[in-house]
C-alpha cells in the first residue's frame, strides 16, 4: 500500500476543493446555511469602546475561534474623542471594502483567475449635521459610498470589471449597506 | 491680575463645552457640518485583507491624525479563511454597536445624565446561501439584527430607555445599515 499526499489545490490562498466541498455540502443539506454572526461591545469611557468578537452560529452549531478578537472604536478630537481608534463610520467602510474585496477573491478563485494585486480607495459623504440633532432635513448617515477598486490579475480588463461585478452581486455587506436591514433595540436598565 | 485654570467640564469622559462649542460652531456654518470619512483596503492573500484608516475631511479642511489605524479582516475556517481578524459581517455589527454606544453615551452627556455602565450585544441573522451564490431566494446579507443593551445609569429605568432611544434615532451607522446607502463602485484594471 503506497499512501500518496495531495495537495490541496490552491489559488488566490484559498483551497478550491474546500470551496466546492462547502458548495456541496449546503447545497445537499440548506440548513448549514443558516448563520448568526455576533458581537459584543462594551463603553470603555468618553467615545472608545471595544467590541469582542468571538463565536458565531454557522453550519448547523455554535464555532468558537481559539482566540477572540478585540475592536476599539474611537472619535478623532474633533468629534469629542481621544482616537483610541477607528470611528464607527470609518468602521462601516472598511467592513464593506473587506467584503468586496473577499468576495472578489473567492469569485475569482472559482472562475480560474489568478489575482496579483487587490486595492480599494472608500470615500464616504456625509453631513453631520444630522446625527448632531441641528438638521432633521439631511440624513444621520452616508448620503452616497464610492469604492474604487485596482485590481492586477492574470487576466484581460473586461474579465476583471465582470469578477468585480460578480463579487459586488455577491456581497454580504454590500447587500447589507445599499438595501438595509431591520434592526431591533432592546434595553435592558441594571 | 491672576489667572485661573479652569477645568473643562466632563461628563462621561466628553467635554461638554467642546460639545456645545462644536454644536455652536456647526450651527452657525453649516458647511461645516459636510464630512467625507475614508478607508484604503488592500488584499494581504486568501481572505485576509486590511484597511488603513488616517485622514477624513470635515469641518471645512481634511483631518490628519497622526498615527494611521490598520484593521485586519479575515474569515473563520468554516468559511475558508485563516481567522485573521473578525470577518466582514462581524465588522459592519461592530460598527453599529459602536456607534450606537457613542450616540448613547453624547446623548446622556449633553442631558446630564452619568453613566456607568454600558455594555450590548449584538446578532445578524442570515442564511449564506445567498452570498454563495447557491441561492437567489435568500438575501446575501443579513435577514434581521437584534441589538440588546445593558445600560447602569444615574437615572430611573424610564429616563435610559428615552436616552437609547434618542441615540438609535441619531445613530450614524443605525441609519446606514437600517436604510442603507447608495454604493458606486468603480474599477480601474491595472
């Protein structure tokens, strides 16, 4: 008996075998496909905070990381804080920028393309002076989001606008961000 | 002639004559109050990326901060990463607790109320078929988000309860995901 190791096939550092392993897998049983992602935040004084990041429901049970990841989130002077670090909004861009460029990996590693370099610039506009309380006439958030991607692959330019376009389809926060989502507020006064 | 050193006035942990200075300010010139917060992403290999987040423009000039914050995004093994950072929808329920939790605490402070606890959690329900690509039944992001807080205050139950309310309705990043923003996204194949 000869024991032969294989390798995993890999493109763009993601294993294609396992990609189509899961694909399978939740095609055969939907079920698996029902994820609760979480996260818990906790006021560390003036306008830093820190969300610890940990476990999530997915594939049918509780995943627990070895190791949870801490976030601090902070306001710049000029917004009242001490910059402990990124603000909450600064914090929407970068989850959507990590989305797309995620989905633009995996959409590429499927479809055969070799990625070389990935970046994006975000640009979010917005006027204060809603959250401030001085306006009910502009909207507390982003009034508009611009992503600019760069994108070097082993591929001509039209393949790379149509995985781009493929990815944005695909996008878990892109959807989030640009349809929205119902949120509930509960408190509970200790 | 003496002088006195006057100690600002804080109130957990904001300084609130910069508060009503800034309001003031922001008041009396609108344009002021028009911001462009920004995040630079770029692929690190697999589903690991990280964005770098320094400068914004606001209150009439861009804003420089000294030291630049760099976030890392990844994604669990369950879902072919190496658990780099929290994954992208665990990032964007970050942003919202935080967000939430900051208009929370500059809403008591400017109604004088002190806090001294402030702790929530946060869960983003979905089913991933959507975002992989398996189904076009089910959104890709997130179905619903339950936000729950744990608020100890120097103030009756009744008073908190107005006080999360108030800062849900000018939460920047409440607004964001509750109602989603338009997002245009460019490319440039290099």
């Amino acid at each position: 008996m000869t024991q032969v190791a294989t390798e995993p096939t890999m493109r763009n550092g993601i294993n294609i075998d396992q990609m189509y392993g899961t694909l399978d897998a939740v095609k055969g049983m939907p079920e698996l496909g029902k994820f609760q992602f979480r996260a818990q935040n906790r006021w560390m004084g003036g306008s830093h905070n820190r969300s610890t990041i940990k476990d999530f429901y997915g594939a049918g049970q509780v995943q627990t990381r070895e190791q949870s990841f801490a976030v601090d989130a902070g306001e710049p002077a000029i917004l009242l804080g001490d910059d402990f670090g990124p603000n909450p909004a600064e914090f929407a861009l970068h989850a959507l920028a990590a989305c797309l460029t995620t989905s633009l990996v995996y959409v590429a590693a499927a479809r055969g393309v070799r990625l070389i370099e990935v970046e994006s610039t975000l640009e979010g506009n917005a006027d204060v002076r809603g959250a401030l309380g001085l306006s009910d006439e502009v909207r507390n958030g982003f009034q508009n989001i611009r992503v600019t991607f760069r994108v070097k692959a082993d591929a001509p330019a039209e393949k790379v606008k149509e995985l781009v376009e493929r990815a944005r389809s695909r996008s878990f926060v892109y959807d989030v961000i640009s349809n929205g989502v119902p949120v509930e507020v509960d408190v509970i006064a200790a």
